[in-house]
C-alpha cells in the first residue's frame, strides 16, 4: 500500500472540519466541503489505513513507522506485529 497525493479527515476537537493532508508536507488544510471526509477519500481511492498513516506523517514527521501505511489495514486499525519475531 502507498501513500497517496493527499487524504482527507477531521479534527479530533471539531469533527465538522475537514482537513485536506498532502503528502510530505507538515499540518493540514482546512477545507470546505459538502462531502464527509470518508467521501472525499472513497472518490479518490483513499482507504482508512493510508489516512491514518497520513495523519501520523503530518503531525509526527514521514520518517516515523506510524507514517507507513504498511502499518495499518484497510479499514484503519493496527496490523498485528508478531512478538519475539
């Protein structure tokens, strides 16, 4: 799974702002919008684990292993890491 150009999400403490995060770059854009942000992203072919991944890279640096959508499935959550491994 790859990073797309941009993904779309909302802010924790306004969920009625739609954020636009581009890839590489630091932040977001608030954006206005008549679709949610799961639309937006399902037009572009966006799924849950690469906005995640987005959203760690915006706020964290693209660096860090939370900004690699290898880390997360599909639907957002967690792939499972095998301990002792």
């Amino acid at each position: 799974m790859n990073l797309p150009q941009r993904a779309f999400a909302t802010l924790p403490e306004n969920p009625k702002q739609i954020i636009m995060i581009t890839r590489y770059q630091r932040g977001y854009t608030a954006i206005d919008s008549q679709l949610s942000a799961d639309e937006l992203n399902a037009l572009s072919g966006v799924n849950k684990g690469q906005v995640e991944a987005m959203l760690a890279g915006s706020m964290f640096g693209w660096s860090v292993p939370a900004a690699n959508p290898n880390m997360y499935l599909e639907d957002g959550s967690l792939v499972e890491s095998k301990k002792g491994h």
